[in-house]
C-alpha cells in the first residue's frame, strides 16, 4: 500500500521536500484530514451504541404502550358506581337474569347453578358475557405518551364508547400464566420452565464433554501413550498424535457451523433415529404420546453439541493459563498425572472455565432455529413434565408472536424480550459473582 | 508401597538377597482408563461432524434419487415449488447471498472503524467502556434482531422509500439487520489483529512524520490486513448461516430477484419455514432441507477453511 502510494501519486513523489510556507500547509491539510478521519471512525463505534440504544428503545416502546378498550356495556351502568367486590352474591345474580337472555342463563344453570358458584366466578361471568370488553386499538408507548389528543380524537370518531388506558404488556400475570389463544391472557412460564429445563439439561451433557476433551488436548496429547521400542506402539503414538491434531482443528470448524444445520442434525439423530430414547419409550416414561422424539432432551442434547466448541475452546484457554510450576511441584510431590489435573489443574482453572460457561450458557438461552428445525411446540399450556415432555421456549415463543401481523402479539413479544434480556443478564451475573468467587478463595 | 514392603520383611536389618530393582514406569490401569475417556471426549467432536457429514450426506442421496429431481435443474433452474416438482436451488442462493452481502457492506466499513478507533485512538479507559458495549451488541440473540429487522427497521424503510417500492418483507431490512449483528464479529476480530501490530512500527512511522491517521491506515492496516480479511470472511460465513433475521424479515417466498425491497426467501429462512410445519419423515420436503443444509454447510465450510488459509499463509510475523 505504501509503495502503490508513493508511485501512483504525483503529489508527494517530486523528489523535493516542500520548504518554507508550504510545509506547514503540507502538515495541516494532513492534520485536518487527519482530524477529520479520527471523526469518521469514532462515528463508527458510537453508531453501534447508537444501535444498541435503539433496539432497546424499540422494545420498551412496544412492550408498554396505551390499549383502548370498547365496553359493551359500560361497568358504571351495569354496578351502578360501585365495586363489584362489594355486591352480594344475590345482586350478581340479579345482574345476570336481568342482562342475559334465558337461553344463555339456561346454559349456565345447567353447568352449574348460579346459586352455587362464587362471586368470583359470577363476576367473571359478568365481565365474559355482560360486559364484553373488546379491544380496539393499541398504542406504541411514544404514541400514548406524546400524542394523546391526536389519538383520543381518532379514537372517538371511531369507536365512541372506547377507553384509552396505560396497559404493561410485561406484568405478572404475564410471566406465570401459561400460554394462551388471545394476546391479552397469554403468558410465559411454560416456555421460561422449558427454557430452564433445556439449559439444565445442555449443561449436564455440554460441560463434562466439553471439559473433558479439553483436558484430553491440553494435558495428554504430547504424551505417548503406547510402547515406544515396538513398531506397532511407535505407529499408534503417530495415529494418536494426528488424531489429537485432527481434534483441535475440527473443533475451530464445528465452532463456524450454521447453528440451524446442528438442528437438521439434530432431527435425523435425536428426533428420528433415536426417538424409542428421547421420547422415553425405551424407559418406559414417555411423558406425552404425541411428542415423538420432540422432547426437552432431543433438545437439550442437540443444544449441548452446538455449544460443545464454545465450552471446549474457552475450557481449554483456562486450562493452558494454568502455570506450569503448579503441575512440575505436584509431580513432584509423587501425584499422578491424574491426581495433579483433578486436584491442582482443575481447582485452577475453575474460573476461566466458567467464563466459557457464561458463553456458552448465553448461546445456548437465545438460539432459536434449531429448536424450530426439530420441532418444539408452538402452543403449548402445561408445564413440562420432565425431560420427556414437549416444550417450547422462550425465543420459540418470542419468533412465533413477532410472525403474526396483529399489533398486540407484537406487543406481548417485546414483554417477551424482555423477560428473555433479563433472564440472560441474571445468568450472566449468577456467573460473573461466581467465578469472582472462586477467583477469590484461590490462593495465588 | 512394593519398597515399603521390602524394607518390612527385612528381619532384624540383616541384608538378605533382594530382586533388582524396578525403575520403569509401572503400568496404572486407572490413569490408563481415565486417559482414555478423555480421549473420547475428545473424539466426540470428531463424530459431530462425521454425523452431520453423514446425515445431510444420506438425506440428500435420497433427495438426488427421486424422480421429479435431477441434479442439473437443481444447480441451474431458477423456480423452487416443491408443491410442483420443481427443485432449482438458485432462488435461495441468490436471496442468501444478497442478504450477506447487504450485510457485509454494513458490517465492514462500520466494524473496521470501530476496530481501528478502539485499537488506534481510543484511551485505555474509553476501551475499557466501549468494547463491552460491542460484546453486548454481540450477545443479544438473534431472534430479537429479527423483531428489531421487522418492527424497526422495515417500517423506516418503508417511510424512506415508499410504501409501494418496499414490501412489508424485504431482503433489504433483512440484510442491514444481519449487518449489524455481524458487526462485533468484524470489530472484535479486527481489533486483536491490529492491537497484535508492534508499537515498533507505529514509532517509525510516526518518526519519519506521518500523522495518526496515515500510520493507521498506511502502516497498521496493511500488517495487519491478513487478519481483518480472516476477521470478514468468518463474518461472511455467520451472515450466510443466520436464520431468525432472515426468516422473520425477508419473506416467506422464493423469488430469484435482485430487487432488495422485494421478499426473498433465503436457504436458512427456507428450512426453518419447511420444518416449522408439520414435516413427515421420508417426503420430498424432509429430504430436501437436507439438500439445502448440505449446500449451506459445504458453503460455510469452505469459508471457514478460507479464513484459516488466508491467516496462516498471508500473516506477516514479527519478531
């Protein structure tokens, strides 16, 4: 480059060096141009905060926001001003053999006779049957908070009766109520259970794998495991020396896989080649008949080889930060090479392995095409069972919401979002408290 | 513990005969055992890829056999129908590899900015600042890009340039999304390579009177260029496998269209629309994920071997 420069431009190759005046024009058009290149690139790096601060905009401003609601009947006229809490149960009943027709009030009796039910009950009836809430519009939260006369108007024009009120999409009742047809009742905690059970169930499989193979590439593979003064035994430390070559490199390729082929993989190995085994047939638990091979454990394990070269890679960067003389004093004090790695290596490197946890774990909470490939469940309202059981989990739900045209399944997936960020944030800190922890008791 | 029982059995010190001492290493079947399971551990790696090989290898033959595909349409015809028999792959090509290189014209100028701001200009306390701030960017997962893709970015593309030029889905909004999410990739791979540049040169630069800027881009980026290209062409191959962006914002419909405002499916999107429905084993949409997934891993491959390549025979060693 710099020879292209010196060659192609006719400027600077005169062979004489500028002199008096021109050289400080020389040095302070390149300074200006200097300056204004340092602008450029600082402009570079603000842009990706910039970005950053956008998405998060972005996701507040739908994940909160105005609803209006149309009542059928207003509840002022229906409780005449009152709280419903207050209204015996003979009032409720009232209400509803005066509001409702009597086929409809027939129906209900023959459920269950009104008499009977509570007033808990008769006021949900109220609000299902009488009431008829019905939602008409949302509202971005930029919109509801600085626009609100534009759109109270629009709102009375349409819909003359409607409400706007301030609605949280992100509320409790949102993170424990299980899934739901409507946006308004939908909720989270079958895919947060799910999302735990298939992280608890990667880390299982994923870290004594992924640590395991670590130590086998740090600590082993200058060894010569076989008889050096035969032929054969010459020949197998030459296998075993490529074969440990081999290894680290596929492993810098499989950690550069689509994560959506490990789930094509995970379709052919764990859905259907195993599925007497995932689906729990082989120990006679299958939890549900119809999730054939689609379980937490199909998932977690497809879940556990994706992140099998994250955890490897950064385990075996702990492990070769761990400083030779710890392992040289242990030989020395006669432990084995086994006794040296479990008590001194390991214990040491503890806290770098960890970090690679933390990776491993924050890929693993948001990746959602594999789990699309092998199938887990869109709708889905009980509880999973056990590694058994058909799940879905949080990205799951958070892609399926945001595929739908409606503006109020946008809404509750950015509330998903959210608890999906905050979910990822608490395991982050969990941890970073952790290994600091650790960092600390070690005596260095 | 054999010598202990040795000098136990001696009685009263007198020296009776010995057998010669055993000085070679004594075979431990338990470290053996344990050598051995981490060796397997190891190996498992291996049988990842064996497995995927093997799996999308055996899926696609059975593709390949079928009598409405034939291996030359496959590669050169330009309609993907499988509703009518018709298998040309080139559509979600076409849409993959435009949305990549949407993304790559986002993602360099801005990651190698960032990267030479932060190895080059910033303080060891704006870095300190700064770089977490693009790990971060790095961390979200990637199905919240696609929502940002969708609610975010498309409707400010579609205010910029007209409701009717830019469809709802776009590869467009698609393509700068998967930029931004390969933007950390770009930048913190490029700024180790730079930072690996010895200050050396930087002073002889700057000695001979060339300003920051001329040292950075005259000086730094050429050392360290064999990097940076390592550093684009991993980014390339993570713009190329990303799913959730692409299937959430860039459609649902395989058109071969170089138009970016118009929807195009992209091979990702294409296998997660497919096996997100009720997919059976054995019909000609299973296998042909297989054939897709083959494609795209063959692709990625060859690129992550690329970027290898282009470290280990261009990189200039310093002593």
């Amino acid at each position: 480059m710099i020879r292209a420069d010196l060659t192609s431009s006719v400027v600077r190759s005169t062979g004489r060096l500028p002199e008096g005046a021109a050289v400080h024009k020389n040095v302070s058009a390149r300074q200006r141009v200097g300056a204004i290149w340092q602008g450029l690139l600082f402009t570079c790096t603000m842009i990706s905060i910039v970005i950053l601060l956008l998405l998060l905009y972005n996701i507040a401003n739908d994940a909160f926001g105005g609803i209006a609601v149309q009542q059928e009947v207003p509840t002022s006229e229906i409780y005449a001003n009152r709280q419903p809490s207050d209204l015996s149960q003979e009032d409720l009943i009232g209400i509803l053999t005066q509001r409702l027709r009597s086929r409809v009030l027939h129906n209900l009796e023959r459920e269950r006779p009104l008499a009977e039910r509570t007033p808990a009950d008769l006021i949900a009836i109220i609000n299902a049957e009488v009431i008829k809430p019905e939602l008409v519009a949302i509202y971005p939260l930029r919109e509801y908070l600085f626009n609100r006369s534009e759109i109270t108007a629009q709102l009375t024009q349409e819909f003359p009766r409607a409400e706007i009120r301030f609605k949280s999409w992100l509320s409790t009742s949102f993170i424990t109520s299980p899934m739901a047809s409507d946006a308004q009742g939908a909720g989270v905690r079958t895919a947060i259970l799910g999302t735990l059970w298939m992280l608890g169930l990667t880390i299982l499989f994923a870290f004594p794998l992924g640590i395991g193979a670590a130590l086998y590439l740090e600590e082993y593979t200058s060894d010569r495991p076989f008889d050096v003064r035969s032929p054969v035994g010459r020949w197998l430390n030459t296998a075993t020396d490529r074969l440990s070559t081999l290894i680290a490199i596929n492993i810098y390729n499989l950690s550069g896989v689509p994560s959506i082929i490990y789930g094509i993989l995970g379709l052919a190995i764990f859905v259907r080649a195993l599925e007497p085994i995932t689906s729990g047939q082989a120990f006679g638990q299958a939890a549900d008949e119809t999730a054939n091979g689609r379980t937490i454990i199909a998932a977690a394990l497809t879940m556990a080889l994706l992140v099998l070269p994250v955890v490897i890679i950064s385990a075996q960067e702990a492990i070769r930060a761990v400083p030779n003389s710890l392992r040289q004093a242990s030989y020395g004090l006669g432990a084995t090479r086994w006794q040296t790695i479990w008590r001194i290596v390991l214990p040491s490197a503890m806290p770098g392995i960890l970090t690679g946890a933390i990776l491993a774990i924050s890929r693993a909470i948001g990746e959602t095409a594999p789990l699309i490939v092998i199938g887990a469940s869109t709708f889905i309202v009980t509880d999973p069972s056990g590694p058994f059981a058909k799940f879905t989990v949080l990205p799951i739900q958070i892609y399926n919401w945001t595929a739908r045209p409606q503006g109020e399944f946008r809404a509750i997936a950015a509330a998903a979002i959210i608890v999906l960020l905050i979910l990822l944030l608490s395991m982050n800190a969990t941890a970073i408290i952790l290994r600091n922890y650790l960092r600390s008791k070690r005596v260095s | 513990m054999a010598d202990q029982a040795r000098v136990a059995t001696d009685p009263g010190g007198t020296v009776t005969t010995r057998p010669p001492l055993d000085l070679r290493r004594r075979p431990r079947i338990g470290e053996a055992i344990i050598q051995f399971i981490l060796f397997a551990c190891g190996l498992t790696s291996i049988f990842v890829t064996l497995g995927i090989v093997y799996v999308l290898g055996k899926e696609s033959l059975l593709f390949f056999r079928d009598p409405t595909v034939s291996l030359v349409d496959f590669f050169t015809t330009t309609i993907w129908q499988p509703s009518i028999g018709k298998f040309g792959i080139l559509p979600l090509v076409n849409a993959t590899l435009m949305t990549s290189l949407i993304a790559m014209l986002v993602a360099i100028p801005l990651g190698l900015g960032a990267a030479i701001y932060l190895a080059e200009y910033a303080s060891e306390r704006a870095r300190g600042i700064l770089k977490p701030i693009l790990e971060l960017l790095a961390g979200v997962p990637t199905v919240v890009y696609g929502y940002f893709a969708l609610t975010f970015v498309t409707p400010i593309l579609r205010s910029v340039f007209g409701q009717d030029t830019v469809e709802i889905y776009n590869d467009l909004s698609a393509g700068i999304v998967v930029g931004i999410l390969i933007i950390p990739i770009v930048a913190t791979l490029s700024e180790d390579a730079l930072s690996a540049v010895p200050t050396a040169l930087r002073q002889a630069a700057f000695g001979l009177g060339a300003t920051k800027f001329e040292t950075a881009v005259h000086v730094v980026v050429p050392s360290a260029l064999s990097g940076i290209v390592a550093a684009g062409i991993i980014a390339m191959s993570r713009a190329v496998g990303e799913t959730m962006v692409v299937a959430l914002a860039a459609g649902a419909s395989p058109n071969f269209t170089f138009n970016p405002f118009k929807p195009a499916e992209t091979m990702t999107g294409h296998i997660a629309r497919i096996s997100g429905g009720d997919l059976s084993y054995g019909t000609i949409d299973y296998t042909s994920i297989f054939a897709i997934g083959l494609i795209l891993f063959v692709i990625t491959m060859v690129l992550n071997i690329l970027s290898r390549w282009v470290v280990q025979r261009f990189r200039e060693v310093y002593e």
